[in-house]
C-alpha cells in the first residue's frame, strides 16, 4: 500500500475507472478530479462509502480544479495518472472531431502534472487517443517510456467479446490481439487470435472474422450511437484501470497499448498501437511478435497515418 493514483475527469469513464481503481484495494489513495464544483468529492463520498459492503479500504478524495491550477495539488505524490478528461463523442461524430477541443484541455492537465506529479506514469484515454498521448509527453515533457495510452486494451476486449459471441464460447477462452490505432485504422490480427488454442481461421470463414474485424473497429461509435447521449465507459473503465494495476504493481504484464515506437516493426519515431510490457516505469518495451505480411502492412500504414495527425498536435 501507500500507493496514490490520480483519475483526471470525473465524467462517466472517470468516475467508473476511480470506482475500479479503489476496489482493487491496492492503492492507499484514488484522487478523482474535475472541473465542475463538488463534483468529484460528491462521487468519492459516495464510493468511500461503499467500502464496508465491497470490502476495501482504499480512500478516494475528490477535488474540483480551477482554470490556473487551483486544486491539483491535490494530486501530488501521485505514482500513476489516468486522464479521462475532454468532451466524449455523439452520434455520428468521429473521434478526430473532437481533436481541437480536447488538445486544449489535455494540454491544461498535462502541464499540471508535470508541475505536480513530476515522477507520475501517465496514462492517457480522452480522444482521439493516439494524438492526445503525443500532446501529453509533448506538454509534460515526461520521457515516452512514462506516457502511454488507452486503446489496444479495449479494442481486443471488444474483438474478443464478438468472437466469443458468434462462436458461442466463455470469453476465457478466446486469446485477441488489436493494434494500430484507436479509430479507422485498427489493425486486429486474426493471425494471432485462437479459441481454445485453435487458431481462428479454422473456426469461421475470412469473410466472418472480417465482419467482427469491421464491427471491432466501430465498436465505440456502436455504443455511441445506442446510447444516443455520451459514450462507453465500462468496457473503457475496465481497460484503463488494468493499465493503472500493472504499473502499481510493476507487474510485467504484456498488453496492447498506445506506446512511442523507435524501430520496431520498421516503424519509428510515433505513438501506436502496439504490444508492451508495464512496470512501474511505464512502458518497459515494446514487445514484437510475428505478424502476418498484411498484418504488418496494416501496421504500417496506420503508423503513418497517425504520424501525420500527431505531428500537429505540437501546436494544439
């Protein structure tokens, strides 16, 4: 214990991700902040009340901050911070739409931690992800290994949960990968996907597996688009916390993220979707592991396609 984690925006993603994190009991404190008064302390009230019925101490403190800062002291010490922070998406809206508006703020918060977070992990879900992890090391001017963000994680829970579905198996039994990125060029590898150690491609027919590839790569914008008003949070909750536990616990764990490539795969010099293992440094490695030709050249492809919109975000 003695461990303290930051969750930056107390909307539905943060506040669920807070909630997670304090059930875990591994943490002695969740910070859980947001812009809107009496907010984050409104919901941390209500989930340090919970403790006795779901069985964990863990403290969850919430403060509201203001437009110079006020507040994020609050967040010192903090070994790990989880910004959910920025607008989510309506329906018909992509995540790139939200580009302008979310930079403004996650560049506010990224300067904030470096001032008082300075030895922080950051792990960054608010979208479009793949830019706003660049805009995050760029305005904390933290070394790449401790910035990283939330997506791969997510995207093969979800590829795993359809393939799990049409085949009628216990999710357990169903090992998915997603890279790339988090949005039109989600590279899911069939390659590396099996049901009971059964590769896929034995189990349904290209045509299938390309289908719930298609509905993998919506698979926010479907949630998105029955719900009318805001956008998934439980899924995304789920993935941004487990994050958070391996690095508190420096546990090793290999799983797909939105990490800085420098040589990998051929790629080098971008952020993307790519297997890493997480310590209590942030990214470890990355972890490069066979891929099929087309696999890579999705990969690729999709490299340059988020180097392209990364390379703005310097002067967002």
């Amino acid at each position: 214990m003695g461990k303290k984690v930051t969750v930056v925006g107390a909307g539905f993603y943060g506040s669920t991700t807070a909630q997670r994190l304090a059930e875990y009991d591994i943490f002695e404190t969740v910070v859980l902040t947001d812009i809107i008064d009496g907010k984050p302390a409104g919901l941390a009230l209500d989930i340090n009340q919970s403790r006795s019925i779901e069985g964990f101490e863990t403290k969850v403190v919430g403060v509201s901050t203001g437009p110079n800062g006020e507040g994020y002291e609050a967040i010192e010490g903090s070994d790990v911070v989880v910004v959910t922070a920025g607008l989510p998406r309506k329906p018909g809206m992509s995540r790139m739409d939200l580009l302008e508006v979310n930079a403004k703020i996650v560049r506010q918060v990224a300067e904030n931690i470096a001032k008082y977070a300075p030895n922080a992990v950051v792990i960054v879900v608010s979208n479009p992800v793949d830019e706003m992890t660049a805009l995050a090391q760029i305005a904390t001017q933290f070394p790449k290994n401790r910035v990283f963000g939330q997506a791969g994680v997510l995207d093969t829970a979800r590829f795993t949960n359809f393939i799990a579905e049409e085949l009628n198996v216990p999710v357990k039994s169903v090992k998915a990968l997603t890279l790339g990125s988090h949005g039109d060029t989600m590279v899911p590898v069939p390659s590396r996907c099996t049901v009971d150690g059964k590769p896929l491609s034995e189990l349904l027919p290209a045509d299938k597996i390309e289908e719930l590839v298609v509905r993998t790569r919506n698979g926010g914008a479907e949630v998105v688009a029955l719900l009318k008003t805001g956008s998934a949070y439980y899924a995304p909750s789920a993935a941004a916390a487990r994050m958070a536990k391996a690095v508190a616990e420096d546990s090793g764990e290999v799983v797909p993220v939105c990490a800085w490539v420098d040589g990998e795969y051929g790629i080098s010099g971008v952020y993307l979707g790519v297997e890493a293992e997480l310590g209590a440094t942030g990214i470890r490695k990355v972890v490069e592991d066979k891929l099929t030709d087309s696999e890579l050249a999705g990969l690729k492809e999709a490299a340059e396609a988020v180097r392209a919109k990364q390379a703005d975000v310097a002067d967002l």
